[in-house]
C-alpha cells in the first residue's frame, strides 16, 4: 500500500470541496471496498476523504417515500422498522449480501460504488481494461498492469450475459441495488457545481468503450441520500439470490421482484436482475408483460423468455442463459404466493 | 489393562485457553529485536527472471535487506535432496528439474518467491516488497492437468502404481457394467491461521523455531540437515496450531529460507504468509482423474472392479497419496485392478489434505457404488452388505476389528433411511427435490512409535509430556483422559505439556495416529508409574503389604484394594511415606508383531439428506449423520468434534470447494476467502454424530483408532449420491455448483 493523506471532514460542502482539490483523492466511507482495492494496489489513492462523521446517516419517511442517507450502514438500513415495512425488497436484498460484519461497516454510498468482484480486476499481474484503460488522462490510480479484457475468454462464471462489450463483461457485484433499481430510487448527490437528483437506472453504465467508468457520477460529487418512492409492494416482495454458498458469495444470478397484487392479477411489478449485467439490470419488457396479467407459471415463463431478450454467454457463463430466466420464474412464484 | 468402559465427555482441556485469547500461535511470539519479512511471489507460472529491481526496496523506510537469488545467503545441507519429500525422491524424472528457493532465476511455479523483503515492520517490509519489479522471459506455464493425461508416471514404491487381483479385465464380461470418470479439483486447506515461521539464531550454531508444523520433530530434523546442525542445537516449539489438516506436515522451502535469512541479518526474523500465498507456498489437495469400472452379476456381487487415478504434482518433486487403496480391499470382489499415476506440472507441489488420498478416491468409488447399486435397482446399503467383507481381502488378513455393518445400521435409523426412495426424482417439498444419500469412509489406523513421559508428585498432581503438536482434534484432552484412566488421578490435576521439542519425541501430527502412537506412550508411562506405586504399597512394610497387584485398583488419587475399599492408601501419602517428591517415568512406545498379522483400519459412514432447486440447481445439505467406527472413543467430546469439523470439511468438498486457475496464465482467480469458498454455517446443518465406541482388541492398549480422517473420508459421495437420489442426475465433477447441475436438469 502506498503513502496517502487522510483528511476527515464533517459536512457534505467540506467534503466536495476537499475532494475537488488535486487529483487522486477518494472518499472513505466503510472502507470495506476501497482499503481492499488499495491492499492489492488497483486503486493507489494519494489522499482519502474520510465522510463517515457526515450527518447523513438517517432513514426518515418523506412526503414521497423514503429518504435513506448514504451514510447508513448497510445493516442499519436492512433493521429499519420504516424499511421493512415499506420496502421489504430492500431489507431482503440487503441482508443477501456479503457477511453480517461487512454489512455492519458498509454504506450505501459506498455499496452503490463498490467495484466489481471480476478476478482479472483485482489481480494487477492479469489484464483488465477496468483496472487498466487504454486511454489517457484517467485517474492516476488507475493504470496497474496490463490492458485487455482477461475475462473474455478466461474464467468468466461469474460475468455479465447482458450489455457487455468487447472491452468489459464484469458485472456490477451489489445486492441492494437491484432492490433500489427495481424500486425505482433516485439518487441526490452534491457536487462542485451543486446538487442533482439521478433516477437509479441512470447511476450505474454498461461498460462500452470506457469500462473504467462504473457510473455517471461527475468527479468531485458526493453521493448525499436515495429516494424510494411510496409503492404498494410490501406484501409480495422477494429477492431471490443464487450463489455457490448459502452464504457469504456474490450472486451467480439474483432477481429482486416487488408485485402489487389484486387477487390472482398483477396490477403492478419490478423486476430487477443481479450477477448479469454491469449495471442492475432492469426487465422493463418483462414488466411491462405481466401487468395486468394474472399470476400463472404460463405467464412467468414467458415474461423470463421476454427478459432473457439479447442474452449472451461468453463460455463459463453459458449456464446463466437458462439460470437467469428459471430464477425469473422462481423469483415470481415465491413473490406472487398469496399469504 | 483399563477397565472396557465408555470415557466421559470432558471439555477440551485448553478450550479456556483459547477462547480468552491465552493460547499462543507461533505468530503471536514476539522478541526483542525481531525484524519481519515479506516474499514477493513470481507472476508468471513458468519462464526465467530477465530483470530484477530492488534499488527501490532497498531505499524504502525501514528496510533491511532484500534477498534475491543474487545474494542469498547459502543453506548449507541443500547440496543433498531437501528433506520433506512427499514419497522419497523421483524414480528418474523426465524433466530434471530441481527447486532450490531463491537459488535461480528459473521460475517453475505462479507465485514462487523471487525475493524476501526484511524491514522492522511488517507493515514497512510489505510496502517495500511491492516495489521490487521483475521483468521475464516467459514461457507458457503447463496447468491443465486434462490437457497431459498421457505424460502420467508411475510412482516409486514396490508396487509401481500397480495392483491386480485376480483378473484385471474381469468386469467387462459382468453381465452388468459401469464406467465411470470422476474428478476433484484443486483444493486448498485454507485454516484460518495463516502459515509462517519464527527463527531466532540465539547462538552462531543455536537456533529457536516456532513454526507452523504439525511435528516440531520433524521441522528440527529438517532443519538440522538444513543447517547442517546437531538437532540437539535446534529448538522447535507449538503447542497450539489454527488449523493444519496437513499444510504443516513438511517442511517449506521458504520456512528455510527464513532460518538462512534471520542467520544473515543476525535478528529474529518472522514470516507470516499471505492469504493467496497459501495456495501456492504450502501444498494443497491435488486436481485428481479417476475412472472406475465395475462389473457385477444380477444378484448384485460384485464380479470385477478396476479404479484408475491420474493426479497432478509438480515439475520438481513426486507427490503421491493412496487415492485408489480404499478400492483394494473395501468390498469382498475377486478381481480388483487399480493404477496410479502423477503428471508433472509447472504448479507447486501438493501435500496432504485431510483424508490424504482417500477422501478423493472414495468420492469416486463410493459415487461408482451407488451408480451399480441404481442400475441394479438395488438399495445402495443392501448393495454394500451383499459385498460386505469381514476380512481384508488385499493382504488375506483379519481386521483388528470392523463394525461397519452396525455403523450402516444406526447411521440409516438416525437419518431415516426409511424414508427414502429408491426411485430418484421421485420426493418433493414444495418447489425442491429431495434426496438421501450415503457413503463408506476408510483409513489405515496407524500407531507409530513415540515416546511420553509422566510425573507424578507428592500432591498427586500429574505432569504428562510429549512433543506432538495439538494442531485442534483436542490431543491434550484425550491424553488427559488416557492418563487418568490409568492411573486415577483427577481430572483436573492433570496437566498436558506438549509441542515442544524440549519434551519426549513424538511423531508429527498427522494419519489420525496421534491418540494411538501417544496415546500409548501416555499409558505406558503412566502404567510404568502405577506399577511402582503398587510395589511401593504392597513391599514389606508398605501400607497394603502382602497383597498382590492385582488385587488393587487406582482411583481418585487413590490406591486401594478392589474387594475391600477400606484398604487403601492415598497416592500422595505412599510417596511421602517412601520419600518421593515425584515418580518419573517415560516411555517409548509402538507396535509389535500384531501390526503384521491384522489390518487395521478405521470406518466410517455417512449419511446426508439434501433439498434441490430444479429451478436453480442450488443443493442444501438439510440433514448430516456420521457415524465413526474407529475403536473405543477416547475423548467423547472432542471425538464428536472431530466429526463435525469433517463434515464441514465435507460439504465444501461436494459443494463449494475449488481453487481455480486461469490456464492461459497458469495463475489462481479466487486465491482468497471471498472467492474461495468453504462451506459457512449456512451452508451446514446440525450434525448428528454416532461412534460405534467398541474397543479395538488389537491395535493398542486403549482400543483407540484414529478418526480425523475418517470424518471427512466418503463425504462428498454420499452428497453426490444424495443428489442424484433427488434428482435422478449424477455429477461427477465436485464440487456439486449449481451450473454443473443445471446443465444436467434442463
Ligand atoms: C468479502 C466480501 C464479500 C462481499 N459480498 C457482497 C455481496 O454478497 N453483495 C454485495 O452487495 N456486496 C458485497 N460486498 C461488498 C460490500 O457491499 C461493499 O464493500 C460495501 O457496500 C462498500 O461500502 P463501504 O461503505 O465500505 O465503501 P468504501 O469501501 O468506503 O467505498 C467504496 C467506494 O465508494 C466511494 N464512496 C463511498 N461513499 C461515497 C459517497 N457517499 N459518495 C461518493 N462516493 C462514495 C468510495 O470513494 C470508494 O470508491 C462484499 C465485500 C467483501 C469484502
């Protein structure tokens, strides 16, 4: 690990101002990403912003929703009273995640921003294009070892069937954010040149030519809150994730699902899939099938055949081709039971 | 003799010790003076270093030297072959190669050392470790183990990877046939203790180790030749290990490496390796091919059975275990052939994993077994019985003792064997598929020489020392329990001094031999201390003169006269009574001629229920039971332990355990334990353990055989028996991830 500078700030304004100033400075929230990524020397920061005494902590119920602070810890947001009871889907798919340590250190800032788990990533003797852009005038940390993309071709059980490029076939590694995918969040951040709001499916990008770039965030902002509007699918939410252990693995495939249920019907529905995309990948077509339709194994299989739209296995993978949509329809039945 | 009765469950003698943080691992040792060292690992998999930079290490804070294969101080015994060789040395390697650490630019393995950084901290020697930049010449490094099947050779030993009973072929003309391929990949012992060493030279020819071995013996020996030094000169101490099940049993070259280096800078040198160096500097359980074909007539016996296994070991040194011996005389078959061989790859060499050989030979046997029992349509234990065999069909020999037949019975009523269905796919729980499953485990009981010492003083206190490590099967608790049988003493004024190379010789902790070889040691000595207070008491003047010896029985401190209690003498009043502060005696103990005459084994059996998702492919081991049969139970407790932790073992082994390399570059994506996955609590249910607890009349004084092994042995068979039991699809290839079995259900 190399030398940096550690600066700890108290208000949002301290910290994007702290961060704008000079290049190679990262936020610290958990550290539960970053210090690893730093261990192993793919990120190589010159100076952390330590954001965990930022006063955003706090999970309170608005006008519209919910308003989570992106300083909650990842536990404290899956134990929230208003949490389960509003948007089970999120305590379900945060509890799927990671390790009951992890999760008691982790954010949601920090988890929206953690990097993918992709092995050719993490090793700086392999080749990545994530790790290592061919580009100029990327973050200084950034440039450790050889480009190209070791996944296509290598070991890639865990990789992306959906909008990969010839660049990148990482996928994005969270649980919590196909539940706030499917719910339909939206992000406030704080920059250099004041605050925006960005819907979820905006924040996080398919890898393209620019794979380094895991979302839309502009350099300097600081992630400050997520909204979660008011819905009505507490009572038939279920995140189903499938992972090589019962515990402690990133999903091979995962589907967040949140229905409103009228009876046998599907008045409404989100569905959300993990572990095959670079980003939560979102089944709009699949939705936008079931609603309205009644809840029948007939109708899931073909609202899973609609999803699996443009999927495509790079070897090790092939089996999320059959995994992906037969977990659509698990997902479904287990969400659409009525009590 | 000791009294055929059951012992009681005691709790683990140094288990305070450890949960309050006042068990010392070696890491925990620290001198004064001492600097640490980093290895940086090669990261190419084959090739010659052309460049190597260590100007910028060497300026970095806190840094004392950088050792390369440019300066490394020489280790004097490395003229001869290095010792810890797994079977003695290659017959004639076709490829000469030689590993000699830091001694070349050649490289012949991903991650083997190319430099030690030493600074006077971890944290600094870390940092500057990262800055030595190598440059090479790279050749492509051969991993694939299924890619150079046919550069197999035969292993050294007398039967040269050989043996045939009876008719080799006789399985083809069997009126029913299988065939049969199966495979385990790389697996990696993982403890959760990291290794390393500790070396102190505390004279120019004196030097203190404390290691991470699971013989403190056997790292002296080594590093005597090493050093060229009087082992006497050499101290070795651990008392207490995070784990070993088999990375400890050698001597690693970089453990020497370390000695010359701490000799060089003149200061305590410690290493601690990294996580993603344990997959490559300290052994792991070799990626194995096996195939099986097995013939039998309609009424299910067993006509002929061949077993073939083809495991990986490296360029330098011949790895091998005793992966197809379990299928030489298991099962009453008359003709049995198997074959053995190694591939020399540019991977680091294997060591034993728990279970050592056996556990992925009994993956594919005891798989093979439930695949005839299926096409006979046969129960899979009722198959077993029909070719039950109650003497050693491979040396013509009795066992010592074998109660299989009773472990299948109480194994089955405990899981409910009666509940299953022979029909597979045929049980359902809502959406999942329900299976049960179950396997035969095996291991040679051992009992190996040793020595062990017993003091016992005027307070009737007793002080039992040995050098065997308690690498965590409670060794200290069964010895407590083996000294207190014999000589009555309570159990709480029993004192186990062990893992130091200052105490009686003992043999490293390995083979599930350590109750039997010092265990009997313990007795010996403790029977030799009994037999001189009984003389004491009953010689002419004593407090019970005239009576014979066999008349008294030792309890509670305690000597006295069975028939009439109220003659009796307390211990420590007949030592004050002969003016004895202690009576000392030590023992070397081992087998004799019986060892020739019978078999020894212990068995086990196991039986697992599992749930699939036939949506997802996802297996849940929901039920375990194991059942030990390995002689009378020395320490309940720890005993019962020893399985579950073999069970755990287990269901990474069916489900989740694989170390995987990226061919094309010859190097380990998962060398960590995000990635690499042991089974968590998740993933294991509550475990029933069942010991057959019979004396074994042979073997040793206690009865006791050896059950680390057994507890892991068969596992991962009877899971994938389980599975296919639920879904009517057999995977061969652990471990059992749910692509592997998705691709087979849709
Ligand atoms: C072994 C292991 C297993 C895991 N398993 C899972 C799993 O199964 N599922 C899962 O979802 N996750 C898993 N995780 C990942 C875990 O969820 C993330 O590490 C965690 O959420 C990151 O949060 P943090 O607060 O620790 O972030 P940090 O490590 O502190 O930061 C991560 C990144 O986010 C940036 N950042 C943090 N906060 C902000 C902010 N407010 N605004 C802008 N940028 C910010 C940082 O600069 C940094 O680049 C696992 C992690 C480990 C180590």
């Amino acid at each position: 690990m190399n030398q940096f500078q550690y600066t700890r700030v108290t208000t949002p304004k301290a910290a994007v101002s702290a961060i704008s100033t000079g290049n190679g400075s990262y936020f610290l929230a958990g550290g539960t990403n970053l210090i690893d990524l730093m261990k192993r020397e793919v990120v190589v920061p010159e100076r952390l912003i330590d954001i965990n005494k930022l006063p955003l902590a706090t999970i309170e119920k608005t006008a519209t929703g919910l308003r989570i602070g992106a300083m909650a810890k990842n536990s404290a947001v899956a134990e929230s009273e208003l949490v389960k009871k509003y948007v089970p889907l999120l305590t379900m798919a945060l509890n799927a995640g990671a390790s009951a340590q992890l999760r008691n250190m982790a954010t949601v800032g920090g988890n929206m921003m953690q990097r993918t788990r992709c092995a050719y990533f993490y090793d700086t003797a392999m080749p990545c294009n994530k790790r290592s852009p061919v580009q100029a005038g990327a973050d200084k940390g950034q440039t450790n070892g050889p480009v190209g993309c070791g996944a296509i071709g290598g070991i890639n059980r865990m990789h992306a069937i959906f909008g990969a490029s010839t660049k990148c076939i990482a996928v994005h590694p969270s649980d919590m954010c196909i539940a706030l995918a499917a719910l339909d969040a939206t992000v406030n951040v704080s920059g250099p040149k004041g605050d925006r709001t960005i819907p979820f499916g905006d924040f996080h990008r398919l890898p393209g030519d620019t794979p380094q770039k895991d979302n839309t965030l502009l350099p300097g902002e600081l992630i400050m809150s997520v909204d979660i509007p008011t819905n009505k699918f507490a009572d038939h939410s279920h995140y189903l994730k499938v992972r090589d252990r019962a515990s402690y693995a990133f999903a091979l495939v995962s589907v967040g699902v949140a229905v409103d249920m009228k009876r046998d019907t599907i008045q409404d529905i989100r569905l959300a899939m993990g572990g095959v995309a670079h980003k939560p990948w979102r089944l709009i077509e699949a939705e936008q099938f079931l609603r309205g339709k009644s809840a029948t194994e007939a109708n899931f299989k073909q609202a899973a055949m609609l999803a699996m739209n443009g999927a495509k296995g790079y070897g090790e993978n092939d089996f999320k081709l059959t995994l992906a949509p037969n977990s659509i329809i698990d997902a479904l039945k287990t969400a659409t039971k009525t009590a | 003799m000791t009294k055929d009765t059951k012992n009681p469950p005691i709790d683990r003698v140094d288990g305070r010790l450890k949960v309050t943080g006042g068990a010392n691992y070696f890491a925990d040792f620290e001198l004064p003076n001492m600097a640490y060292c980093v290895l940086v690992g090669s990261e190419v998999g084959r090739g010659t270093i052309t460049s190597l930079d260590t100007k910028k290490a060497q300026g970095a804070p806190g840094v004392l030297g950088v050792f390369t294969h440019q300066n490394m101080p020489p280790i004097p015994g490395w003229d001869a072959p290095v010792g810890g060789e797994a079977d003695g040395p290659a017959p004639k390697p076709k490829r000469e190669e030689t590993y000699r650490i830091l001694s070349s630019p050649k490289i012949l393995f991903d991650g083997q050392p190319i430099a030690i950084v030493v600074a006077d901290s971890f944290e600094r020697a870390t940092y500057a470790a990262s800055l030595v930049k190598a440059t090479y010449n790279k050749q492509a490094a051969r991993t694939e183990l299924e890619k150079h099947l046919s550069e197999g050779v035969a292993p050294k030993g007398a039967d040269g990877g050989n043996y045939l009973r009876g008719k080799a072929d006789a399985y083809q003309s069997a009126p029913v046939r299988l065939e049969a391929n199966y495979t385990i990949p790389i697996e990696v012992h993982n403890p959760m203790e990291l290794h390393g060493i500790l070396a102190h030279w505390t004279a120019s020819d004196k030097l203190m180790i404390y290691a991470k071995t699971q013989g403190v013996n056997a790292t002296q020996q080594a590093m005597a030749q090493a050093f060229k030094l009087d082992p006497k000169n050499i101290h070795v101490h651990t008392e207490f290990m995070g784990g070993g099940f088999g990375m400890g049993l050698r001597t690693w070259p970089q453990e020497t490496a370390v000695v010359a280096v701490a000799r060089k800078i003149g200061r305590p040198l410690k290493l601690v390796v990294t996580r993603s160096q344990m997959f490559t500097l300290v052994g792991h359980r070799p990626y194995t091919v096996q195939t099986i074909n097995m013939g039998a007539d309609t009424n299910g016996k067993l006509v002929g059975l061949a077993h073939a296994a083809t495991a990986e070991t490296a360029s330098y040194e011949d790895f091998t275990e005793a992966t197809v011996n379990m299928t030489k005389f298991m099962y009453d078959c008359p003709n049995v052939s198997t074959r053995y061989r190694i591939v020399r790859l540019d991977r680091s060499v294997p060591i034993w994993m728990r279970g050592p050989g056996e556990a992925t030979g009994a993956f594919a046997l005891e798989s093979a077994m439930d695949e005839m029992a299926h096409k006979l349509n046969l129960d899979p234990i009722e198959f077993r019985l029909r070719n039950y065999t109650e003497t050693d069909p491979e040396h013509n020999r009795p066992y010592s003792s074998k109660n299989l037949k009773e472990a299948y019975q109480r194994g089955a009523d405990a899981i409910g064997w009666s509940n299953r269905k022979n029909e597979p796919g045929s049980q359902r729980e809502g959406d999942w598929l329900i299976g049960y499953g179950m396997s035969t485990g095996v291991f040679s009981a051992f009992r190996w020489e040793a020595s062990a010492r017993a003091l016992l003083k005027a307070d009737s206190s007793l002080t039992i020392q040995s050098a065997v490590t308690d690498i965590g099967p409670g060794t200290g608790t069964a010895l407590t329990i083996i000294a207190h049988n014999v000589l009555g003493v309570p159990l709480n004024q029993i004192k186990v001094e062990y893992g130091d190379t200052s105490l009686p010789k003992a043999p490293t902790q390995g083979g599930s031999a350590i109750v039997s070889a010092v265990g009997s040691a313990v007795f010996d000595a403790c029977t030799a201390v009994k037999k001189q207070l009984t003389e004491l008491a009953i010689k002419e003047g004593g407090s019970l003169a005239g009576r014979q010896a066999d008349e008294l029985i030792i309890a509670d401190g305690v000597l006295s006269v069975e028939k009439e209690p109220r003659k009796k003498v307390a211990l420590s009043e007949l030592m004050r009574a002969n003016n004895l502060t202690v009576i000392d005696k030590s023992a070397d103990s081992k087998g004799g001629s019986e060892q020739s005459k019978y078999s020894m084994y212990s068995f086990s059996v196991h039986f697992v229920q599992v749930r699939v998702n036939p949506l997802t492919g996802v297996v849940r081991v929901s039920k375990a039971v194991s059942v030990a049969d390995s002689g009378r139970i020395v320490s309940p407790k720890t005993a019962a332990s020893q399985m579950i932790g073999g069970v755990a073992g287990g269901i990474g082994m069916a489900l989740t355990e694989e170390a995987s390399i990226d061919h094309r570059f010859g190097r380990f994506v998962n060398n960590n334990l995000g990635d690499y996955h042991v089974a968590v609590h998740a993933d294991v249910p509550a475990i029933e353990t069942i010991m057959i607890d019979k004396p074994d009349p042979i073997i040793n004084p206690m009865g006791a055989k050896g059950m680390g092994e057994i507890a892991l042995i068969g596992f991962a068979g009877a899971v994938a028996n389980a599975v296919f039991n639920a879904t009517g699809q057999r995977v061969r290839d652990l471990p059992i991830t749910p692509d592997k079995l998705l691709r087979k259900l849709t």
